[in-house]
C-alpha cells in the first residue's frame, strides 16, 4: 500500500474538516495544513486596518503584502499550530466573530485568492500532507490523489459549531450561528472564483451521524484502497 502524498479535504464550514484532517494527520505523520486560516489571517489585517473590506483593490494589495506565518503549536492552549500575521501570534484573534463574518467575502476576491493560492500550492507540492479548505481538491492541488468532500446538513454544523464557539466562553446562541452557516455557505459556494464544489473524482462523505473516530477511520480505509 502506498498512502497518497497528497490528502485533499473539501466540504463547508463546520463540516469537521479541520478536526478529521488534524488527526488523520498526525496519525499519518504528515503536515496538515487548514488553508482556512490563510483567508482568516487576511480578513483579520484588513479588521485592524481602515480599508473597508468592500475595497477589493486596496483588500488585494493587503493580501499581497502581508507575511503569513503557520508553524507547529507553540503552546498547549488547545491549538493545533501557531497562526502569525507579520509575527504577531493571532491564532485565536483569526476565530473573532468578525473574522467568521467577513472572511467568505474578503476570500471571494479574485486577487486575494491568486495569493493566497500560489502560497498553498507551493507547500502542498512538497507532499506528505493533509490539506483542508474548500477548492484543495479543485484548484489547488488537483492532482492530489485521494480527494476527499465532507458533508453535513446545515442544522448539525450548526450545532457543532455552537459547541466549538461555547466552548471558547463566548456567548452565541444557535440561531446566530445558524444564519451566519447559511450566510457563509451561500458565498462560498456562488463566488465566481473557486467556488466550493464537488469535484467528479471526491468520495463524498456525510457525517451527521458519524462520531470524529468513526469518519477517520472511512477516510483510513479510503487510503488503503487508493
Ligand atoms: O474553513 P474555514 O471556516 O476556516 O474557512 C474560512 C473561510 O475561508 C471560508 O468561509 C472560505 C474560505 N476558504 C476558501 O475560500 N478556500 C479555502 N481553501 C479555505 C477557506
């Protein structure tokens, strides 16, 4: 058996993609590599600078300029790897609510996305790694050989990501979080560049009534059969 060098994990916020891709990850000895927080740690730069995040110009060159760091956890607070933005540690600044709001629109954007894109492709190329977003398998790296597409309907991502945000002691309640799944969604998958999608050659997995363990252990199967 050969495990695949690259693992590409597809699906919508809240879809577990992060949790399973961490584990399947370091189980694998791979990097695992959420691209998530890349368009997170722009979203955050254009927050604390004046540009409106409607300014796709100004929003672009933001993200061109910016230096985006993602190493190893340096700290054992519950985080899976350190997020820098130009050397300031906002690993959990990037999770703010503000973030969550605007980062579908600020990773619409055609520009934002180029950059963001070749800065992703270049560590995915290396290999042994197990990358998490939202156009891995489409766009990013296409040729990565085991694709896979987490699903989940939107009332269980919605639980789930109340007991993430909860569990972080902040104050949320389901339909807030709910209506900003649906907001999220609906951008994500309508943008014209990249959008979310199904590629022909993922294996589609709904994992509503999958415990974490259980849909780790479809993935694993998945990579013995590649
Ligand atoms: O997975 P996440 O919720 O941390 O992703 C944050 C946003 O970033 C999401 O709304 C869409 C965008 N994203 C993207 O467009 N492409 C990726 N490869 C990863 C995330």
């Amino acid at each position: 058996m050969k495990t695949p060098n690259i693992i590409a994990i597809d699906g919508p916020a809240a879809s577990g993609k992060s949790t399973v891709g961490a584990i399947l990850a370091r189980d694998l000895g791979y990097l695992f590599f959420d691209t998530g927080v890349m368009y997170r740690a722009v979203t955050l730069a254009v927050i604390n600078s004046d540009i409106p995040i409607k300014d796709e110009v100004k929003v672009t060159h933001l993200a061109e300029t910016i230096r985006i760091d993602v190493n190893p956890p340096s700290l054992d607070d519950g985080r899976a790897y350190d997020v820098f933005l130009d050397g300031c540690d906002v690993t959990w600044d990037i999770r703010l609510p503000e973030v969550n709001y605007s980062v579908s629109p600020v990773s619409a954007y055609r520009g934002v996305r180029l950059a963001m894109t070749q800065q992703q492709r270049r560590i995915g190329m290396r290999g042994n790694v197990v990358m998490v977003g939202r156009d891995i398998g489409s766009v990013v790296c296409p040729e990565a050989e085991l694709k896979i597409y987490l699903d989940a309907s939107i009332e269980e991502r919605a639980r789930r990501r109340l007991i993430e945000v909860q569990g972080r002691g902040e104050e949320v309640d389901y339909k807030e979080t709910l209506d900003s799944l649906i907001m999220r969604d609906r951008i994500d998958s309508t943008r014209t560049i990249a959008p979310l999608k199904i590629t022909e050659d993922a294996v589609v997995i709904n994992t509503d009534k999958l415990s974490i363990e259980e849909v780790v252990m479809k993935v694993k199967e998945l990579i013995e059969d590649v």
